[in-house]
C-alpha cells in the first residue's frame, strides 16, 4: 500500500480520518507480507465468512 499525506484533519472529517487510521492499521499489518500471503489470509477468511452464512441461512 502506498504512502499518501492526509490533506484533512480529524476535526474536518471524521469518516475520512477513520479511514485513514484503518489503512494505517492495515499497512502496519501487512507491510511484511507478500502478495500472495496477503491473498491467503483473504480466502481464509472468505471461507470463513462464507461458511458461517450458510450455517445461519439453514437454522
């Protein structure tokens, strides 16, 4: 994820400021991984959510 500067302040926006904080949080995460643990970790987690859907829709 690239580097970018913030044009705004959190007093400013609020919804752009979280968000920014939420990419931050994410590049910290994932700064040291590659593409394709990244996009590992991402099915799993697909999967994950996946399954749990259905066993909603069936009870």
């Amino acid at each position: 994820m690239e580097a970018y500067k913030n044009s705004y302040t959190e007093n400013e926006d609020r919804l752009l400021w979280e968000l920014h904080e939420i990419r931050h949080r994410l590049h910290k995460k994932r700064k040291n991984k590659t593409i394709q643990e990244i996009n590992r970790e991402a099915l799993k987690k697909y999967s994950e959510w996946k399954k749990e859907r259905e066993n909603r829709l069936l009870t």
